[in-house]
C-alpha cells in the first residue's frame, strides 16, 4: 500500500485492539473515531462469537460491523443481527471428533454456534463435553453430553487439551485434518479451533466487503495471532502486534507497538493524527 489512506480498516480485538484489562485506550478509541468520521469502515475481525462484542462496542463507542468466529459469522453489532454464518456440519462434526480423539485421547470438544442475534435465546450456543476446561476466564458454556455437542451445525469447534500447547497440538493434528476442515489457533493455552472447509478470517473480510460494497484494494488489518494471518496476508498492508505470535509477525508487512502500548493507534494515527 502507498501513503494514500487506507480505504478499510479491520483489527483483531484480543491482543491487539484491546489491552490487557481487555478495554480499548483512549488514544486507541480517539482514533478510530476519528476513522468512521472519516467514511472509512472500520470492521472487527475476531475468533470471538457474535455474543462477546458487546463488551468491545461499550469500550470502543461505536458499534462496528464484525467478522466473527475467525470468519465464519459477519455480525451487524449496531442492529444486534447474524448476517450470514458458515458452518460444519454434523456429519462433518462427527469426522473431525474422531481425528480429534484419536489423535489427543482425552481432548475436551465444544462447539460454537449462533442463532439470530447474539444472544439468541432459541440455539444453545456453546455446548461443551462433560469435564471441558475453558481457555479463558468467565466461561458461558453448557455442559452437555459428547454427542450433544455434535448434534447440530456449528460455526467452530474447539479442541481443548489444557496440558499442551496450541502449536503442539496443531502440528499434532495437521496431518489427520487435512482439507477436512480449517485449522488455526488464537491462543497458545491448548486450544485448536476448526472451521469449516475455507473459512478464515480472510474469507470472512471478502464476505462482509461484497454485501456491503467495502474497498479491499486499500485494506489495512492489524493481528496477533495464527487465526490472523489470512488476514494479515490479504490486506494491502498487514500490522502485526508488538506481541504477536512469531508466526503472524513473519507474515505481516510490519510490527508496531504492543496491544497495551498503543499499537493499532500509532499506525493509524499516520492518517488520522
């Protein structure tokens, strides 16, 4: 990308738009004001379901457009309404369960899924094996039983393993995969995450831009971790995190600041000052 300003700004949240008390900075949220007053969409591109926005929209003051579930779901934030969702389905649920287990016997498995609106009262929408350990604080899920949380379409579903790493269980696990389903990871605490055939956060950020008419020529995207790299590699100009994974830095075109250092904000800020 040139000097010209950018003409679409995505940003991942954890780790990158928000810091480590999981609020965006004044500095942070001054200038991506100051980019929607401009009348250059401002999108959220996150592993987070649609029901965790809302907490980045109060710190933020502005309700974004969402690509959401590491792409799988483009989420209207300021109407509260699922766009569109791609899913796995059961059958294909079932296939990588089996892979799963086989290749990380006494794996926790749960599944993500949405509904209508983000908290859509109809669709349990985070249904866990018996014994699952979160990843992270606050967990929202129901405990159900195996074969609950492969019974209907889901946007992801997570392996969890809390003794492993993330990356180990990715090498682990790749071979088996395959093509089957897409693979990634946004934490280094023993969690994988699949996708459906294709869907990344990339595939997502095409999705949003066709439906609504967005300029990806000029993209510029900010992340830190694997989850972000197809992201980071189809933006004009990819900004990786200051403490980003190894892997996202390789792949982005640079590295600014950390997430509780301003980050996302100093680069923008070279248009929008």
């Amino acid at each position: 990308m040139s000097a010209d300003r950018p003409t679409l700004v995505a940003t991942d949240v954890d780790g990158t738009l928000i810091d480590h008390d999981e609020l965006v900075s004044d500095r942070t949220r001054e200038v991506v004001q100051a980019v929607v007053a401009s009348g250059i969409p401002f999108v959220l591109a996150t592993g987070r379901p649609p029901r965790w926005i809302s907490p980045v929209v109060q710190s933020l003051g502005y309700a974004p457009l969402a690509v959401c579930a590491n792409g799988a779901v483009v989420y209207d934030s300021f109407n509260d309404r699922v766009l569109s969702a791609s899913t796995l389905s059961v059958d294909e649920l079932a296939a990588l369960s089996e892979i799963a287990l086989a290749v990380l016997p006494g794996a926790g498995l749960a599944a993500e899924r949405v509904g209508a609106s983000a908290h859509d009262a109809a669709t349990a929408q985070f249904v866990s094996s018996p014994g699952y350990e979160h990843a992270w604080l606050n967990p929202d899920n129901t405990e159900t039983s195996a074969s609950e949380v492969l019974a209907a379409p889901a946007v992801k579903l997570l392996i969890r393993c809390p003794s492993r790493t993330s990356s180990e269980m990715y090498r682990a696990l790749s071979p088996h995969v395959g093509e089957l389903a897409d693979m990634t990871y946004s934490t280094e605490n023993g969690l994988i995450e699949l996708s459906a055939p294709g869907v990344t956060k990339a595939t997502g950020l095409v999705s949003a831009a066709e439906r609504f008419g967005f300029d990806l020529s000029g993209l510029i995207a900010f992340g830190d971790m694997p989850n972000d790299i197809p992201m980071l590699s189809l933006a004009a100009r990819g900004v990786a995190m200051g403490n980003a994974h190894e892997h996202a830095k390789a792949a982005a075109d640079e590295v600014t600041d950390t997430n509780s250092e301003h980050g996302v904000a100093k680069v923008l800020e070279r248009w929008w000052p």
